[in-house]
C-alpha cells in the first residue's frame, strides 16, 4: 500500500476501512464452528495467508504496472487475443467465482436480522409454513442481489462509492462503536484501578482514531466525488 501524499493517506484508510465489514462474519462463524475453542488458531492462521495473498496482489500490481494502475487491477489486464490474454480472462473468472462464492457469506449476519421482521410483516410462520417462508427468502434474497448488481453497474467510478462507505460507516461500526460499548458495559466490573484506567484509556485512543478517520475520510471522499460529478481532476489513487 503506497501513499503519495496526506490527502492520499486519507483516500487510503477510506478504501482500507470498506473491508472491516468482514468482522461480522467472525463472531457468527465461530458460533458454526463444531469446536469453536480452536476458532483464534483457524482465524489466524486464515489472516496469514489473506494478508499474504493481498499484499503480493497489491506489491506485483503495483512493480507491473505503476502509476498507471486502475482501481480494480483486472481493468489493467490486456483485451486482445493474443495466447497471454487466456491467462489474464482466467484471472477475471477466479475472481468472479470468488466473489459468487463468498457472497452469501457476507449477506449472512444482515439477512439474520432482516428476515424475521420481514416474516411477521408477511404473518409467516417459518415452522407452519416452510413452503411460504421459503420462497419470501428466494425473492427478498433475489432482491437484494438485484439491487446490489444494479449499483455496481451504473456507479461509474464505483471505488469512489465504496470509499466513502468505509469511512462513514465502516469506520463507526468497526472502530468508534466497539470501544464505547466496552466502557459501557465493562465499567462496572470490579478490577484493580490502574488496569480499569488502562484499558479506558486504550479505548479512548481507539475513539479519536476512529473519529479522526470518520471526519477526514468522509471529507475527502465527498470531495473527490464532487469532483467526479464537476468533471474536474480528482487526486490520484493512492493505494495499490
């Protein structure tokens, strides 16, 4: 990850924040598991190889293309129909399986919480009547996918999109709220005063970082895409 400059640094995190959604999937995996005692050995071991396979992409990407490299690096991958271009199409249709296969797990912990309003909304009961239950699931579900495939179609510079739902939604969620919640709840709880003092004070840092994020990347994510809407030169993407 390559920052070019303090506003390219922002345009970083903003991007880098986008994929703190997949810590709502941990605590709900590690519930499936079928011996959830071994759940911090199989996350790290699984971050190892991520973080590995992120950075090489990101590093290699970056050493063949330079500069010139796009938001998504499968736009930098050559058209024509020379022998080298099958290896490039492969590349696109991993990627493409990749995205199939992990789709619903990503929708798994929303559609937890959104589908049983939707049932008593419809007066269905999943346990009376399955066959109902089942196709409000197929067609909310198809919806869901619909809407999502139509935005990714028609936002034309759809990084832009992503980064500024990093910053002001991921960025609240994954690191301003989680230390609030911990003061809150763990307040109380009786514990030798100077390790209390520590860990508010941990969590205060954590606040102002998250806070500081949330500000200047949501700042800088508007403006680029003002920007983008005026036709002028946005700042360039900072982080391959």
């Amino acid at each position: 990850m390559l920052c070019t400059a303090m506003r390219g640094l922002e345009w970083c995190v903003c991007n880098s924040e986008s994929v703190l959604k997949f810590m709502l999937q941990i605590l709900p995996l590690e519930n499936k598991m079928k011996t959830p005692k071994n759940f911090t050995r199989v996350l790290l071991s699984a971050m190892l190889v991520i973080t590995f396979i992120f950075v090489s992409i990101g590093t290699l990407g970056y050493l063949a293309f330079g500069s010139e490299i796009e938001d998504s690096i499968t736009l930098n991958l050559p058209k024509d129909k020379h022998l080298h271009s099958v290896v490039f199409h492969t590349a696109k249709l991993y990627l493409s399986f990749a995205v199939f296969v992990t789709y619903a797990l990503v929708f798994y912990v929303p559609l937890d919480f959104m589908e049983p309003p939707l049932f008593r909304r419809f007066k269905i009961d999943k346990t009376k009547d399955p066959k109902k239950a089942f196709l409000l699931q197929v067609i909310f579900r198809s919806a869901i996918v619909t809407v999502t495939a139509v935005l990714a179609i028609a936002i034309p510079e759809i990084h832009l999109f992503i980064s500024l739902i990093g910053a002001f939604a991921s960025s609240v969620l994954a690191i301003i709220v989680p230390p609030i919640l911990q003061i809150m709840l763990f307040y109380n709880v009786p514990e030798p005063r100077w390790q209390k003092m520590l860990w508010i004070a941990k969590s205060v840092f954590i606040v102002c970082v998250g806070v500081l994020g949330f500000i200047t990347g949501t700042y800088t994510s508007l403006q680029n895409i003002v920007m983008f809407l005026r036709g002028e030169k946005q700042s360039p993407t900072p982080c391959y």
